[in-house]
C-alpha cells in the first residue's frame, strides 16, 4: 500500500540520520573530509551563487521600483530587497542552487560508490560506511549553506545598489539608511541563517539517503539523483513555509 510505503521510508529516512550524527564523531580523519568536502560542495559552488544572486537582486529591485513608483514609494526599495532576500529569497534560492550543484553530486558520488561495492568494501574492513561517507558530507552542506546565502545576499544588494542609484537614480545614502532600517539583526539577518542551516542539513541528508541506497546499477544512481533533486527541492520549499510561518508572525 503507498500509505505503509511511504511511512516505511519515513522510518528508515529517520534511522538514517540517526546513524550520521552517531557516525559523527570529531577525528583527524573526520576533519580531514569535511575540510575536502567543504571546498568540493561549498567553494566550487561559489560561482553559480554569485551570479544567482547578483541577477534576483536586479530582478527585484526592478521589479520593486516598478511597484514602489506608483504609490510614491520607490525611496523604500531597498526595504523590499532587504526583508525579501534575508526572510524568503537568499535561504531558499541558494539552497534550490546548492541541491542543483552539490546535493545531486553527493548522490551521484554516494550511488557511484554503491554501484562498484566501495561501501561494501568499507564495511568488509571494518570502517563505518555512514561515517566515512556520509557524515562528513552532511556537516559540510549544513556549514557551506549559510555561508553561502550569506554570499548570495551581499551580491544581491551589491547589484540592487548599484542598479538603484546608478542606473535608476535614488540617492545612494537614502538606499543604505532604508534598508539599514528595515532590517532587524535578530529576527531577519540572524533567522536567515538558522533558515540556510536547516535547508543545507535537509538537502544533505536527502541527497545521502537516495544515493546510499540505490540500486547497484548505472541506471539506480541516475534515478538516485533525480530523486535527491526532486525531494530536496520540495522538502526545502516545505520547511520554508513552516518556519516563516513559525518565525514571522
């Protein structure tokens, strides 16, 4: 039945991440992965971040001023940008961005490792699969994330600066004054990043299920990474709207 199906697969997701923070555990060995992992899913993610984020804050600074102009209004669309990217758009856009680059890549790898028994091998020597494998995977995605939305803001008021002063014409200190004003430390700066790490923890622990389960075959690691996007994406889209929800009332 799809209902004992699906609730079975919630139990073994569950296991699942119990076994990672169990196999986390804090060795020379351990940091030496998640320091590798952190440059392989967290740096070489840094361009497709920029350029993301550059472009959705000429987007709504466009589109803001567009909305702003006809009440009289466009001074303030700096605020708009501001309560948009650190509440909503930076968490869930470079999440979408990371799952995209780096969360298909760590099912590709871990279904990869399956298809040619390697985490077969690991077991068969005595080393834990989940905490060689996995957990460090997982800690670098929930570490890489924040930083990264952290990026991917700072590009977008780069671009929304320079786009609103310099080519629409607003004066650049009411720009900084407005958006200083608007944004509050703890409940919009400091939530989007406890927003990004929650989103990096899903995306890696999504991405490590499917691709250290899947089937043992080329065709079963291309399916795993269909699926780690899939899920990933929805389940990120999920967990936005609950805590916005939760978070700002």
């Amino acid at each position: 039945m799809p209902f004992v199906t699906a609730t079975r697969s919630v139990g073994r997701a569950g296991l699942f991440t119990l076994s990672v923070l169990r196999a986390s555990k804090p060795t020379a060995d351990f940091f030496r992965e998640l320091v590798r992992e952190i440059y392989k899913i967290g740096a070489r993610s840094l361009p497709i971040i920029a350029v993301g984020g550059a472009f959705v804050g000429l987007s709504v600074t466009l589109l803001g001023y567009r909305a702003l102009e006809t009440y009289g209004a466009a001074n303030q669309v700096s605020a708009m940008l501001g309560l948009g990217l650190y509440r909503e758009l930076g968490p869930v856009l470079t999440a979408l961005l990371f799952i995209g680059r780096a969360g298909s890549s760590i099912a590709a790898e871990l279904g990869l490792m399956r298809a040619t028994d390697q985490i077969t091998a690991l077991g068969l020597m005595a080393i834990d699969p989940v905490g060689k494998a996995v957990a460090p995977r997982f800690w670098a995605a929930v570490i890489s994330v924040p930083l990264l939305t952290g990026f991917f803001c700072s590009l977008a008021i780069s671009a929304s600066y320079f786009e609103a002063v310099h080519v629409i014409g607003i004066d650049s200190g009411i720009f900084w004054q407005v958006l200083r004003d608007s944004v509050d430390f703890g409940s919009d700066f400091a939530m989007a990043f406890v927003k990004s790490a929650v989103f990096g923890a899903v995306a890696a622990l999504v991405a490590a299920y499917v691709g250290y389960h899947a089937e043992p075959t080329i065709e079963g690691t291309s399916v795993a990474t269909t699926k780690a996007v899939v899920n990933a994406s929805l389940l990120v889209l999920m967990f936005n709207f609950v805590m916005s929800a939760m978070l700002f009332r």
